[in-house]
C-alpha cells in the first residue's frame, strides 16, 4: 500500500509539474518592435521611437508594388523601458522588446553621451546583446519614419537586410550593443557605431552632364550625402567615433573602409580608381583581405611604435582603356596603383583619428600592452592619453588574382580603322 500512495504521488506531482504553458503568450497579445529610436525630449528627458510590424499583409503603394506594412509611435518618458509601458496606452498591447534588431541614437544625444542608457539597458533581460547600435544625424524619429521598404512583406527581415549591408560594401560598420558597451569601459579601445541619416535626394542633379568632366574616384559620403533617389530615404554611410561614451566625429564611406581593413574586419567591396596613365578613364576591381591584419608593437625611446601589415587580394571587374595590364609587367604595375590608393586612404584615416578624434578605434591598445609587465602599469600608462603620440607604420602588399574573363585587351574598330586611342 505504501508504494502504492508513494506512486500515485509521484505520478500526480509529475503530471502537474510537466503540464506547461502555464505562462504562454499568445504571439498577437505582444507587440514586437524592430527599431528604437532615442532623442532629446522636451517634456521628459528622452522622445522614444519605436516601429513595429502589423499583424497580417503588407498593402501595395501607388505604383502597385508590394510595400512593408508597419506602424510608428513615440512618447516621452525618463527611460526607455518605462517607455515600453506608456506605449500600451496607444497599442493596447504589451510591447516587449525581446525581438528588437536596432536601437537609434540621435547625434545630439550621442554627442552628450549615450553610457548610461547602454548601462542601463544592457542588464535588460529582454534586449539581445547581438541588437546594432546606429546613430543618425539629425533626429532618429526622422530616420525611423522613413526606414521603408517595397521589397517583401516582412518588417524585421527588411530591417536585419538593411543594416547587413555592410558586409558586402563596407559602407558602414556592424556594432553591436556588446562590443559597444566592452568598448565604453576598455581601456584598450573606443567603440564606433553606425552612421545612418537621412537623404533629401538634392545630392543627385538632372542636368545634362558635362563629358569632359573626368571620373571622381575614391569619394567618401557621409549619411544623406550619397547622390541618388528611390523609395526609402534612410541611409547609412559611415561611421560615429567615440571617445568613451561621447561621439566625437565621424568616418565617411571610404575611411570606413580603410578603418575596417586595418582592423581585420573588412568583407570586401568594390573601389574605383583613376588609371594614371589615362586619368579620365578608371579600373575597377573588388577587394578583399587575404588574411588577418599582423600587428606588432613596441617602444622607441618612450614613444610606442605600431607595425601593421596588410594583404589586400584584388580581382579586376572593369578597364575602361586598351593599357595591356594582362602582361605580367603590367600585373605588377596594376598592383603599386591600387596600394597607392589605398595606402593613401588608410594613412589619412589612421590619422586622422590620431589627430582629431583622439581615440583609438582600431584597437591597438591590445597589442601596445604586451609591453607591460602587470595591469596595474598598464592602467597607469593611460594608453588613450597617449595614442595620438604613437608612430603607426602600414605596410600594404596588393595582389591582384583574377584579371576578369578576358585574356587580352582588344582594340576598337571603326569605318577609320582601328582607333589609335
């Protein structure tokens, strides 16, 4: 009898314990926001914006194209997750934060400091520590309002495409809200953030353009700035500087990707530049590093000296003139024109984070310390005080792999004859 009652029990507490779903959500009684945008507020410290989906099909525009359906609300409130409370009054829904992709900064925010809104929602058991931390010029209810996209249904894949897009242009840095808030607190770096705006599509002229105007190459933009029109006038292009939680510049297109290939985190991307032997024609070629960025540093007489070595691969996508470039000589010749360029870039990128921004955001903190015997002296040595006193040496090696699907370059043919350009 004992075992008996003893089983019984055992089965009846098992039972109970494994019926589940006892704190189930019903996907529509939530509110699921994709984008969070922060700025300066007037009634109350800070104007929340959020941008969520709505439940069931996207609606078709004027043009007759599919276009993502979502809604935008804001209030103000002194923190962003009471934020998330005040909007049930506008939704009548819970809004959780637990798929939320993207938290936007304005840069009046940024530029007085964004640390205590990082510290305070980063022990936010809802927020992922993989969300992308972005900072907009201008304000972020702006940039939110115009995050639209013709292209699918889906709100929260638009988004996650959008700011991925990065991988394969390097326009833009991808940051998370982990690797900024280890940046914020080390002393071996600063952090960076993407740099997002919004376009006017002013930048774009309709005239007739002039054809002895010769190529403009190697021209970085900064958000807002890119010459073109479309649909969604959202962009990002660049990169917001930090000096600890204070943003105190910006990384236009192509310093961006000059600051990511140092730093080893460059995907690859196309550049264009001016042939210097026929300078109103370019070569085209996309770029990729072939392994991961060497780094040595040392001390000189007190001074700290950094060696960077790089190898960039180079695939030829375009030559715009008949320059032979396939003949082995003329190989080597393509490969000092592209580490020219690009040396050049890195260079003034390099230091013009030394010189103006003081802040060492490509981590060379991590290599400068092997040079310390404890903590407690590298701590002392204060080593951002002192990045904008280091000599920083790059070494660039360019090769180019793939010239294209041709073998060799034709000439052009006419009712004349052959052109002699």
């Amino acid at each position: 009898m004992y075992r008996k009652i003893s089983l019984f029990l055992i089965l009846f507490i098992l039972l109970t314990a494994l019926t589940g779903c006892y704190d189930a959500v019903e996907i529509d009684d939530e509110v699921y926001p994709v984008m969070l945008g922060v700025d300066q507020g007037y009634n109350n410290k800070f104007k929340i914006t959020i941008q969520y989906p709505v439940y069931g099909a996207g609606n078709r525009n004027q043009s007759g194209t599919q276009q993502t359906q979502s809604n935008i609300a804001v209030v103000e409130a002194p923190s962003i997750i009471e934020a998330m409370e005040m909007f049930g009054q506008e939704i009548s829904r819970q809004v959780t934060l637990k798929h939320l992709k993207v938290i936007v900064f304005s840069e009046e925010i940024a530029v007085q400091g964004i640390g205590q809104q990082i510290l305070g929602i980063q022990r936010y058991r809802e927020v992922r520590s993989t969300m992308a931390i972005t900072v907009v010029r201008g304000k972020s209810q702006d940039f939110i309002k115009e995050n639209i996209s013709i292209i699918g249904e889906s709100l929260p894949k638009m988004v996650e495409l959008f700011f991925s897009q990065s991988r394969h242009n390097s326009y833009s840095t991808q940051e998370q809200l982990f690797n900024f808030y280890q940046g914020i607190l080390s002393n071996y770096e600063q952090p960076v953030a993407a740099y997002g705006g919004v376009n006017s599509y002013e930048n774009i002229r309709n005239e007739d353009n002039n054809e002895n105007t010769p190529p403009i190459t190697g021209k970085g933009y900064l958000p807002g700035e890119i010459p073109r029109e479309g649909s969604a006038k959202r962009e990002l292009s660049g990169t917001a500087v930090f000096n600890g939680d204070k943003m105190v510049g910006a990384l236009d297109s192509y310093e961006t990707r000059y600051f990511l290939l140092v730093k080893g985190k460059f995907k690859g991307a196309t550049i264009t530049i001016n042939d210097k032997y026929k300078p109103d024609t370019v070569i085209v070629t996309y770029i990729k590093l072939s392994r991961n960025p060497r780094v040595k540093a040392h001390f000189r007489n007190g001074k700290p000296i950094i060696d960077v070595n790089l190898r960039v691969e180079a695939d030829i996508g375009s030559i715009q003139n008949k320059i032979n470039y396939e003949k082995l000589y003329m190989v080597k010749d393509l490969n000092e024109q592209i580490r020219t360029f690009l040396l050049k870039g890195i260079n003034a990128t390099i230091e013009k984070t030394q010189k103006e921004y003081k802040s060492d955001i490509f981590g060379f903190g991590y290599y400068v310390a092997g040079n310390f015997k404890t903590i407690q002296e590298w701590e002392k040595y204060n080593w951002l005080s002192h990045y904008d006193q280091a000599k920083i040496n790059v070494n660039l090696t360019v090769n180019v792999r793939r010239m294209g699907i041709s073998f060799y370059t034709s000439d052009i043919w006419d009712s004349s004859g052959k052109d002699k350009k």
